[in-house]
C-alpha cells in the first residue's frame, strides 16, 4: 500500500493517537521509548512530505472522503512543511534528548503524563500547521494550548503555577479572539474551509464585518505569537517551564500562531479588503520594530539564563514578523527563513541550557560563573548557538539576517530607519550574548552554589549532549548550505504571494 | 572541485587539528600548515576558479592574481614565522585561534566576491577576538569586548554597504568602486574601521597591548593589513583616502612619541604605518599600488619582528613600560639586535626593507605633483624613526641600568626574530627580488646616491634631534590618552566644563547633562532592569511580568487602534 497520499493524516494522526497509549506505558523508561519513537516517526514523515514538496507537491487530502467545502481538509504546501519540520523535528529531537532532564524535572510515576503531554502538544501544533480549514485550526490551536499549559506546569518549580495561569488566560483569550473572527467571516460566506473561504469572501459586499473579523484574528493571533506587547506572558512561563519543555517550546510553540497569522491575512483578507495590505504593515511594522528594539534592550539588562533568551526570542519573532509586514517575496522568504533558523538556534541555545541545568540548579547568570570549566562542550556549543543568534556569517542565523537586510533595502520607505533597526538589534544581541560567554568562560567561581566541585569536568548526559552538539553543528551546516529553508521560504513566499495582484 | 578550495582552508583544518593534537604533532601542525599553505597559494592560478551557488548568487571562493597572492604569502610566512615564535609558550587555544585568524586573513586574499570576502572577514574578527582575550587578564578581558564591538560593528557596516551595492548594481564581483553614494560609502567605512582609520583608531592601540606577548605577533599583522588589500582591491584612487592615510600617520607619531608602554608605541606605529599603505592607495597610480603593496609586505613582517622582541623582553622580564626598562642589551644581545634591525627597517633606513618600499609610495606621491602629501610623508619618516626607530630600543635596551638581567630569548623565539631580521636586510640588500611579484610592472632603482644621502641625512638629524630633546623625551609615568577617551570621557566632561565657562547663559545645561545622565539611568533601572535582579526584587517596566489586566487594556487599545486606523483610511 502506498502511504503517501495519506501522509498529512498521518502526521496529526500517529502521535495523536499515540499520546494516551503512552500513559500506559508504566514501567520506568518505557514511555519515553515508545515517546520517542512516534515523535522521530512524526519526524520522518514531515521529512517524506517535505521531500515532494520540494518537487513542487501540495499535499491535500479529504478526510473520510468527504469533500472539500464540507469535509475537513488537510494541506501541505511550501510553507507548511518548514513549520512542520521545525515542529516534529524539535518534538524529536526534544524527546530524544529529554530523558535525563526529565528524569530530573519529574518524578517517575508522573514521566508518562508528562510525555504524553508532549505528544498532544506535539500534535496539536502539527494539526494547526497542515488544516486547511479555520475551525479545525481553532480546536488544534486548543489541544496544543490546554498541553502545553499542562508541560509548563509540570516541573518542580512551584512559579511556574503563576506562569502558567496568566498564559492560560491570555492564551484563551487569543483563541477566543480568533474563533471570534472565525465566526465573523463564517457570517458572512457561509464556510470555514480556507481555500473556499478565498473564492467566496469575493462575493461578499459588506465588508465591515470581516474588518473586524480581521482586527480580532490579527490580535488574537499576534497574542498567542506574543508579539509585542502582547508578550507578557512568554519570558515568565518560558522560564518557570521544565528544561525541555522550554526548548520545545521556544522552538515552535509562538511560531506556529505566526505562521496562522501569514496565512489567514495573506490568503484571506488581502484578496477581498480593499487597502487591507498597507494596513497589514503599517499595524504590525511599528509593533515588530519596537518588540525588536524593546525586547533586545530588555535582554541585555536581564540576569536570569533562560529569561534572558526567552526575551531575546520576544525580539526574534519581531524580525519574523518585521519580513512579512515587507508584503513582498523577498520580506517573506527571509521571514519564513528566519522561522526555521531562529528555531535552530533558540533550540539549541535552550538544549544548552538543559545541559547546563544539569548541574546547576539556579540558572542566574551570577550562579553559572565559570560553567566553561567544568561543562566545556556545553558552553561550546551554546556559543555556536548564540553566533547563530547573532547572525555572524557562517552560521544559519547570517543567512536570515542577510535576507531581512536584503528585503529591508529593497523597501521604498523608511529602508534606512529599518536598516538601522537590524544593525542596532544585532549589536544588542551582541551584548547579551556576551554576557552569558562572559559568565560561562571568565566569571569568577567564588561564589556559585554548584552540586559539586567547579575545577572538574563534569559534562550532561550523553545523548543531551550529542543532541545539542548536532543542533549547534546544524546551524553551521545551515548556514554554509541554506539551500533547504531557502527554497521552501521562496515557495512559501510565492504560495502567499499568488492571492495579491 | 580542488580549484575552488580556498589555500585558507588549510589553515582552518590546522587550527581544528591544534586542540586535539598533542605533543611533537602539535609542533608539527603548527610548523607544517602554514608551509603547505605556502605551496597550495603558489598554485592558485590568475583568475576566478570557478563558481558556487550560496543562497541565490554564484560566489567565487578563489580568485587569483599577483597582488592577492603577494599578500596570502607573506600572511602564510607571517604564520610560520609566528608559530614558531609562539608554539613553547603559547596555550594550545590560543594557538589555533591565531591560525583560524590567519586562514580568514588568507581567505579574504583569494575571495571573489564580495560574500566570500565577508564571510572570512568576519571569521577574522571573531577569532581575532579570541586572540586579545587570550591575553588572560580582566584588562585583556575588557579590550577584547571593546575590540569585538567595534569589528562587529564594522562588519555589519560592511554588510549594508555590501547588500546595498548588490541591490543598486545586481553584482558582488570585486572590482574598483569610487564612495560616491551611501551602499560604497558603508563598504568603505566599514573597511575602514577594520584599517584602525580615524576617529575609531584607538580600537588597535586599545586591543593589541592587552593580548598576550605571542598574541600580538598574530595581530600586528593581519586585520589592517587585510584592510589595505581590500582598499587596493576596491578603492584605488579613491581621494578620500589620501587625507585619511595622512592623518593616520600624524596620529600614529603623536601618540606613539607620547606613550610609555612599549607594545602601544608599536601599536600607534601599525597606525601610522598602515596611513602610508592607506594614502598610497588613495594616490592610486600603478606605482603607488605596487609601493602600498610592498610596504604592506616588507611591514608586516619588520612590525612583527618588533613586537617578537617586545615579547621577548615582555616574557623575560614581565614589565611592559619604558620607564620601567633598560638597559637589557647586556643579557640579550640577540633580541636587541634583531630589534635594532627592525627598527631599521621600520624608519627606512638605506639598505632595509623599509627604504626599498616606503620610498615607492613618496616618488608615487612626488610624481603625481602632490606636494603637501610628498611633504608630510617624508616629514613623517623622520617622525616614525624618531618613536619607533630609536625611542624603542633606546629605552628597552639602553638607556640607563634597571638591574635587570634577564636572559635570552628561547631558541625558537631567537630562530624567528632571526628569520624576520634576515628577511627585512634581505628585501632592502637585493628589492629586485621583491619587486617582479608586485602587482603592476616595475621599473624603479631604489638605490641611488641621491636618495641615499637625502634619507641618511634626514634619519641622522632626526637622531640627532632626539639626543638632544633626550630630558624632554624622558618617559614619565603617563598613560596617553586617546580619541576613545574623548568620547567615553571628555564629552560629558566637555560639556559639564563648557557650560560652567558659560555659566548665566547655559546654566542649566551642565545640570541638563547631570540629570540626563541620571535620567537614561534611571530609565534603564526602570524600564530594563539591571543585571542581577533576582526574581522577587523590583524589575524595570519592560522586564516586569505585567499583570494580566495591563495586557488586556494593550488587547483592547490595539484592537481598537486597527479597526480605527482602517476607518480613517
């Protein structure tokens, strides 16, 4: 039987059905077995898809056969396959290398909830990625957030409670923002499916409604994208969150609703607002340029490891954002492109960090003085990670940055300002990032409270640290040959493109 | 496919074989590599080699001609010489940082393109970087962040200015550009930066000092050289550069003649050295070309030859102020000497390398009828032998008794002083071996009686002036300081002092400056946070975790705000 028209079934389907089993899973070890291997078997089959997407496929498919207006249906294009990448791919290799931080993290008799947990956060980030049809990504949207509520709070760290309720109630109110706007354009076209949505929302000649429509999926999307000031709620519950779950998180999690919020403006309401694209950008530029500027400033004066660089991701998804509002080909490829890359480095930066907890419980940067010493190869790799961050050449993150300067040159307006945004948000990444190189390579061991000596090598398990290793070498391998995020940021930019004038 | 591979990468592969080898393997590494580099430079042929895709452009790994290859081989015989300087005392570290300095220095030689050339450029300031912190102290420490602010923004000035001229002309090919708009100004700039060029030269002075005394060897030689190749490469001609190159120099003496540390003396004379290199190519003729090329290579290595025996004298007897030293000719012999010859060739003196390439670049200057610049750089001849060709060794090695009698420099740090000083007589005995891999043919006798007699003279009577200005010249224990200090320091101070003069007028623009100062930080505790606040304590705005109401009066505000601005459209 050939499976490959049904792969973006399969891609929801395996680890969604596969999380409750897993909570049977009892005895000690054995979840994260069987964890590890449906999420790396999720991660091969985006790679399968992604393999004929680069030959020019798009994946749909009819679920039970019903047809499109009225069955649900899935699709896979250019766009959709980097987010699927970034997504199964920091799921699997998150799991693979979770065990020892989670053994850690969580008692045994709760590890298969936990991993079970991830699965559901696994598939529900999937599901949002390949529906093509505005409600089911609505209950998607849901599955992931009610998971990754449930992941944040898994941890010992009892402020993670905190955390995670104000993510509860912004993340529901974004989805509220969302199905709200869903309901508006439901009104008045009568369907839910996207691609029918296109053609009908033509038709429509009152257009007030779907402005406003517009107005809340924008906010409610950009809520659950925390982008800025909508992200109060990111830097706490990435902090508080277990080691891994902040990984995963900070790898996919925001960029997901970013990736609805493309997709939906793009496809949907540029072709039937009139005006709608000018007011695209110059609603979100202004917000993206002062996340930017703000976040990173921010970052520079933060004292905590793992807030530093959740804020810092506040900043990255301005650049993400930043591309798209260019509403050009070259704006969208580099923000797609810079989904991917900044996936790569903020996921190994935070597996890095997994490491590092390893030893050390409290991950102020006053308390990792001198880490280098007794974790070379960690500190090793999350300075690769953090070049990538940067974007200094030779690593993925140039490859971005190059692109966004590129798009940014090419604008009419305000090119010079934009330009002078970029280089001054890449200086501020230089201080922070230094700080943290600083404090691992030459602060003073005096006073840290380390669990044991501090003049030994005392490195993280070996598969957190293999793990680490090949996502820091990938930002180097991505960044000599992008030829990858490249082509399928261009496809996806040109997929978004094809519905403008 | 081996026509692609860059003599650079050799060098990359030998600074990642440094670590894990050990012993007389790692010796060996760092003995061979550049040897091998040597030999794979001489087989890069004329022209691009060839193409390869990277993100949507063809770029050109290597390319090769005359001038590139002088360059690429005097930076692989820098790190041969250098690593046998260092490979005794030096941290394993260091070392391979230092090579994979090199190999983006040799990178940048054979680049084809403008991306290449940014992608080795950067793996020069990163690793550059490395080297000063390698210099192991808080101070080196503090430089080195100095150090890689200031490359980091040069390269991303660099990068606009790149993408801007790929934008505007659709080409990175490496071809002549003159700064008429605001892309090829930012590529000169930023190139610029990396040539220590006003008003950012004191990075070199600042960074060079603090690395260690093996460290900077490695620098001396490659960043602001690198940056004339590149200025030869894209910008000959350009005017800009004549009265850049020309400030450089005066900068380079002024500071030099009143600086105590020995290794900063040498570091103001990179400046002013590399001011002669930076207004030749300003001048642009072929003859100006060929003297800023072959000045760059007879200075690159009589410069490192001069900061091996400060090395030494570093290493042997752990003080690096004049005031603190002399006397030392009588334990060292071999480093004074082969400093002497250095400083020889440094003030061009008759029968050095120094005199058969400086010379190039002021009968370029005098054939293009450019008196103020003839002028100024013969002037400055004198000047350079007055700081760096008598000043130098005079107080390290003469001068009055310190006590100290620390011994010899180490055999293999005497071989490469010794190479290095047989090297600078070498191209000043017999230049027509030099002259045949200049870029651009040559016709020129350096020696003729004339000439001779006219630098003898002005070096003699520099000497002579500085004999006798000797009490004046005595160094005191001073810190010169520098342009930085004017804008870390004396702005404010400026300006507090200023309106003070002033005082009814601007009275309260000395308090304005005092309570805007406070004001950014205050705005800073409050709106960023500082560094070490723990999680309970007090965070500025931004950092705060906002409560959620606050966030949704921002829902409320922006929702409202994007359904108004479409109503007003």
């Amino acid at each position: 039987m050939d499976l490959t028209p049904h792969l973006p079934a399969l891609q929801v389907v395996v680890p969604m059905l596969a999380a409750p089993l897993i909570v049977l899973l009892k005895p000690r070890g054995l979840a994260w077995a069987g964890a590890t291997a449906v999420a790396m078997l999720s991660f091969c089959i985006a790679i399968a898809m992604t393999i004929d997407v680069l030959q020019g496929k798009v994946f749909t498919y009819q679920m039970g056969g019903w047809a499109a207006p009225y069955g649900i249906e899935l699709s896979v294009d250019a766009f959709s396959a980097v987010l699927l990448l970034v997504v199964s791919g920091a799921g699997a290799l998150g799991m693979l290398a979770a065990h020892a931080s989670v053994d850690q993290q969580i008692e045994l008799e709760r590890q298969p909830l936990f991993y079970s947990a991830w699965l559901l956060a696994m598939a529900g980030l999937i599901g949002i990625v390949v529906s093509a049809d505005a409600f089911n990504i609505f209950v998607f949207m849901e599955i992931s957030s009610l998971a990754s509520y449930v992941l944040i709070a898994g941890g010992p760290d009892r402020r993670a409670l905190p955390s995670v309720f104000k993510y509860l109630i912004m993340g529901t109110i974004g989805a509220t923002f969302y199905l709200i706007g869903v309901g508006l354009v439901y009104m008045m076209t009568g369907t839910l499916n996207l691609a029918d949505m296109e053609v009908r929302i033509q038709e429509v000649t009152e257009l007030n409604p779907l402005l406003v429509a517009a107005g809340f999926i924008t906010i409610g999307l950009a809520l659950k994208a925390a982008v800025f000031p909508l992200h109060v709620w990111l830097p706490n519950a990435y902090t508080h969150a277990p080691h891994m779950v902040t990984m995963f998180l900070a790898a996919c999690g925001t960029k997901v609703a970013i990736y609805v919020l493309i997709r939906f403006d793009f496809l949907v309401f540029q072709s039937a607002l009139p005006g709608h694209s000018t007011q695209f950008a110059s609603f979100l530029m202004p917000l993206a340029i002062l996340g930017i500027v703000v976040a990173s400033a921010v970052a520079v004066f933060e004292g905590h490891l793992k807030r530093l660089l959740g804020t810092s991701s506040v900043a990255q998804i301005g650049y993400i954002v930043l591309g798209a509002s260019f509403l050009s080909a070259a704006g969208l490829s580099a923000s797609v492109t810079h989904i991917f890359n900044h996936a790569l480095a903020k996921g190994g930066l935070f597996l890095a960090v997994a490491c590092l907890a390893c030893h050390y419980r409290d991950l102020r940067l006053s308390q990792l003085a001198g880490a280098a010493k007794t974790m070379p190869w960690t500190a090793a790799a999350l300075v690769i990670c953090g070049l990538s961050l940067i974007g200094v050449p030779g690593t993925a993150g140039f490859i971005s940055k190059w692109l966004l300067i590129n798009a940014a040159m090419a604008q009419d307006n305000y090119s010079v300002l934009l330009v002078a945004v970029i280089l001054l948000s890449s200086l501020m990444a230089v201080a922070y990032v230094w700080r943290i190189v600083e404090t691992l390579y030459f602060g003073s061991t005096d006073n840290v409270a380390a669990d044991g000596a501090t003049d030994i090598i005392r490195e993280a398990p070996l598969p957190l640290l293999l793990v680490t290793w090949l996502v820091a070498l990938a930002n180097i391998g991505f960044g000599f040959f992008p030829q990858l995020p490249i082509s399928l940021s261009s496809g996806a930019a040109s997929v978004l493109l094809g519905q403008l004038p | 496919m081996p026509d692609l591979l860059s003599p650079a990468l050799i060098m990359i592969v030998a600074a990642m074989a440094i670590g894990p080898a050990k012993g007389h393997l790692r010796t060996a590494v760092l003995l061979l590599a550049p040897l091998i580099t040597l030999w794979a430079i001489w087989q890069v042929p004329d022209g691009v080699q060839g193409t390869v895709k990277f993100l949507s452009y063809n770029v050109e790994p290597v390319e090769g001609s005359a001038l590139r290859r002088l360059f690429a081989t005097v930076f692989a015989l820098m790190v041969f010489v250098g690593g046998l300087y260092a490979f005794r005392l030096a941290r394993w570290y260091e070392l391979a940082a230092a090579y994979a300095y090199a190999a983006g220095a040799i990178g940048v030689c054979f680049a084809g393109d403008l991306i290449v050339l940014f992608l080795y450029w950067e793996l020069m300031a990163l690793f550059s970087t490395v080297v000063v912190w390698c210099g192991g102290t808080p101070a080196a420490r503090a430089a080195g962040i100095r150090y890689a602010i200031m490359h980091l923004l040069g390269g991303v000035v660099l990068k606009v200015g790149i993408e801007g001229v790929l934008i505007s002309t659709g080409s990175i090919e490496i071809r002549p550009l003159l700064a008429t708009d605001f892309s090829t100004w930012m590529i000169l700039c930023g190139i610029l930066i990396n040539a220590a060029a006003p008003p950012v030269s004191a990075w070199l002075a600042d960074a060079y000092p603090e690395a260690s005394p093996t460290g900077s060897v490695f620098l001396s030689a490659f960043t602001t050289k690198t940056a004339v190749l590149v200025l030869i490469l894209l910008f000959p001609g350009e005017p800009v550069l004549i009265g850049v190159g020309l400030f450089m120099v005066v900068y380079g003496i002024v500071y030099a003649l009143l600086e105590n540390d020995i290794r900063r003396i040498l570091a103001y004379s990179i400046v002013n050295q590399v001011g002669f290199m930076v207004c030749a190519v300003g001048i642009g003729t072929e003859l100006a070309l060929n003297g800023a090329a072959a000045h760059a290579f007879a200075h690159i290595i009589y410069k490192a030859l001069l900061f091996m025996s400060a090395g030494v004298v570093i290493y042997r007897t752990g003080k690096t102020r004049c005031t603190e030293l002399g006397g030392l000719y009588r334990t060292m012999p071999v480093t004074t000497i082969c400093c002497i010859i250095g400083a020889l060739a440094i003030s061009s003196f008759p029968l050095t390398s120094g005199f058969t390439t400086k010379s190039l670049i002021s009968l370029a200057a005098a054939n293009e009828q450019m008196v103020w610049v003839y002028m100024t750089l013969t002037a400055a001849s004198a000047g350079v032998f007055l700081h760096a060709g008598i000043k130098f060794p005079w107080f390290v090695f003469f001068q009055r008794d310190s006590g100290m009698r620390p011994k010899d420099a180490p055999w293999n740090m005497a071989a490469a002083m010794i190479i290095f000083a047989a090297l600078c007589i070498l191209l000043g005995v017999a230049p027509q071996w030099l002259y045949p891999f200049l870029p651009y043919p040559i016709e020129y006798e350096a020696y003729t009686a004339g000439k001779v007699v006219f630098y003898l003279q002005l070096l003699l009577f520099s000497g002579l002036a500085f004999f006798i200005l000797l009490p004046l010249m005595k160094r005191t224990e001073t810190i010169s300081l520098d342009v930085d200090w004017l804008w870390r320091r004396a702005a404010p101070w400026l300006l507090q002092q200023g309106s003070r003069g002033l005082q009814p007028l601007l009275v309260f623009s000395a308090s304005t400056w005092q309570s805007l100062e406070a004001l950014s930080k205050r705005m800073a505790v409050n709106y960023l946070g500082q560094p070490e606040t723990a999680d309970s304590e007090e965070r500025g705005l931004f950092a705060r975790s906002w409560p959620i109401g606050a966030t949704a009066l921002w829902i409320a505000i922006l929702l409202s705000a994007y359904v108004f601005i479409y109503y007003t459209d």
